[in-house]
C-alpha cells in the first residue's frame, strides 16, 4: 500500500447496495445481518467534512479496531463488538480488492443506539474549561479543588453521554436521565455506562503499558434486534474517536503543554484549524505538512498499539 494512494470514495455500489455515506464511512449492505463497513481516507473535524484526505487512515483506523476488538474481548468477559471479519464479500471483484481490503471490514448490523458515550479519565481541553468555571465536568460535580490541568479525575473516569448529531448539527452533552430516554430505558442507559467505563479501563491499562495515556474516547453501542443485546459498534479507541497522549512527554500542570500537542491523535489537526480560523468550515484543504504530521501521528498510535507497521497487517491477523 503507498502512502501517496489516497481513497476518497469506495464506489462499490455496481456490486452491493450502498446504504449510508457517512462522513469518514461507505456503509454497505451485504445482508439482513450482516453490513460492509468501507472506511475512506477521508476526515472530518468540528462535524464537517474536510477537502484533503489523510493517507492510510482508512486502514489504520479498521485495523486498529478489529485489534481492540480482539484485546477487549478477552479482557472483558461478556462484551461483544459488532467486528466480524476484515475479509471483504465473495461479491467484491478480485481487481478491487487491494484498494479495499486493508479497509473493509463486515460488522453485525445494529441499530444504533442515539447516544455517544464519551469517557474522560484527565482533566483536559472542554472539561478543564469548564472545572475551572465551576467545578463540574458535564454536569458532574468535581469535589475536588486545586486540581491541575490534565491531572487524573481522583475519584477514576467518567461517562458523559452526549446526543448523536444530525448532519450540519453538533453534539450536546446531556444528562443521565436524557440518555435513558434516547436509548430506550435505565436498563440501557446503565449497560452502555457499565461497558464504556469497564472498555475505558481496560484500555487505559493496555496503551499505559505501551506507551500511550488514553486521555478519553468515545464508543457507540448498537441493539441486535433478533437477540436484544447490547453489542460495541463503530469505530473503536482509534485516533479518531480518542485522546491517546505520549507517555514519556505528559505531565500534569504548567504552561508547556504537558505533551498534548504530541498526541497520537486528531488533535494536531483540529488545533491547526483553529488557529488558522478554520474550525467548522466546509471543505477546507489542508496543507502538504498539516496532512502528513496527523498521518505520522495516527500511524505512531497504531505502532505503538499494535507493535507493527500497519503495512505489516494489511492481509494479517491483529
Ligand atoms: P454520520 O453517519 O452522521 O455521517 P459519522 O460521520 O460518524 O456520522 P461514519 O463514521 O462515517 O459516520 O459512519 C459510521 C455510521 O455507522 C455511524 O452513523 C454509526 O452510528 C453507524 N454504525 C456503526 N456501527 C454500526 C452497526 N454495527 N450497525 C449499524 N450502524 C452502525
Ligand atoms: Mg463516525
């Protein structure tokens, strides 16, 4: 796989139904059980989409998933993730699959769950903001003065729920009582927190030892609807979805930063569009460095994750 090779659009609609574009995903749908997940080069930032895709991100990203998968669930007894297989369908052309193989990846289909479950485990960017105001993080009391940016949360991680955005809208924090609406009851509401907390500690101790500090992320749960259970979809602990900071470079407090602007993560690329002016504009193209600094940084957390270069995956087990 080139890092010059850039793919933008899956354009496998001659051979299945395409059944949703998302923003970074061409959703496919291979039968009633059953979806082909297509992750693109393509990046969004602030909910809208940018012009310039980031090479190998689609790969990184699929295959750095199924590797979670793989971790959490023999770490976690009980969980399940919707990760199936990476092999692409029998319908798939044999000319197509390098470009698609390393990206594909077929999923139990779900239906998605409309909350987000963010976990925070450090003080950082909107919830340093916001204790430093008033002492909460999401609506949750801190009880705990004198804290410094990027210090651990002292009583563990916390699960914060927010909505799940239409297009051209925005997530919203929202309170537990929310959530259980959204999601159809408590006894749901309470799993999705059960799990996302037991996948966040899990996962912290597993970068932790590898070099990378989880500072918070993201999961998205689905409902089987044949069996009723609650199963991890989406994209799972990548860059993308993930704080994932340098061990040796974080520190708590002061002005430098405590290594933050070298996360293994989306950041860089977030922080470059605000200070140019350019967070929330549509189809912006990023300069040449901009696009190869968060490559180099999406392919340093998979690295570190998963010991290898994601070339040396593509076709493998993770
Ligand atoms: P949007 O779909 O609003 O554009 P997005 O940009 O995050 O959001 P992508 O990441 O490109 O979307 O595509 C993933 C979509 O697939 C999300 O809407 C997610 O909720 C949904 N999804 C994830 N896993 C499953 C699953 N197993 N079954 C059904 N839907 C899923
Ligand atoms: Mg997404």
């Amino acid at each position: 796989m080139s890092t010059d090779t850039l793919v933008l659009s899956s354009n496998l609609e001659s051979y299945l139904p395409l059944i949703n574009k998302g923003k970074v995903r061409d959703i496919y749908s291979l039968n009633p059980s059953t979806l082909l997940f297509i992750t693109t080069d393509r990046v969004s930032a602030f909910d809208v989409a940018l012009a310039t895709g980031i090479p190998s991100k689609g790969a990184i990203l699929t295959l750095l998933t199924a590797h979670w998968s793989t971790v959490l669930k023999t770490t976690i007894p009980g969980l399940l993730t919707h990760v199936q297989t990476l092999a692409l369908p029998p319908s798939i052309p044999p000319t197509l699959h390098s470009t698609h193989a390393p990206r594909a990846m077929q999923v139990r289909r779900l239906v998605p769950f409309k909350i987000e479950a963010i976990v925070r485990g450090y003080l950082t960017r909107e919830a340093w903001d916001s204790y430093q105001r008033d002492r909460t993080v999401c609506g949750i009391a801190i009880p705990h003065p004198g804290l410094k940016e990027r210090a651990p949360f002292p009583d563990g991680p916390l699960c914060t729920p927010s909505t799940k955005a239409n297009v051209g809208d925005h997530d919203e924090d929202i309170s537990e009582a929310r959530a259980a609406e959204l999601v159809g009851g408590v006894e749901y509401a309470d799993r999705i927190k059960e799990l996302s907390l037991a996948i966040y500690r899990a996962a912290h101790a597993y970068a932790w030892a590898r070099g990378l500090v989880l500072a918070d992320t993201k999961f998205e749960f689905g409902r089987d609807v044949a069996t009723g259970e609650v199963v991890l979809a989406d994209e799972i602990l990548t860059p993308e979805s993930s704080r994932f900071w340098k061990r040796e470079t974080y520190a708590v407090g002061g002005d430098g930063g405590g290594g933050e602007e070298e996360g293994c993560d989306k950041q860089f690329l977030r922080d470059w569009l605000v200070e140019e002016g350019l967070q929330g504009k549509e189809r912006v193209v990023l300069p040449v460095e901009v696009v190869r600094g968060t490559e180099e940084r999406y392919r340093e957390c998979f690295r570190r994750l998963v010991g290898r270069e994601v070339e040396e995956v593509v076709g493998g087990e993770v």
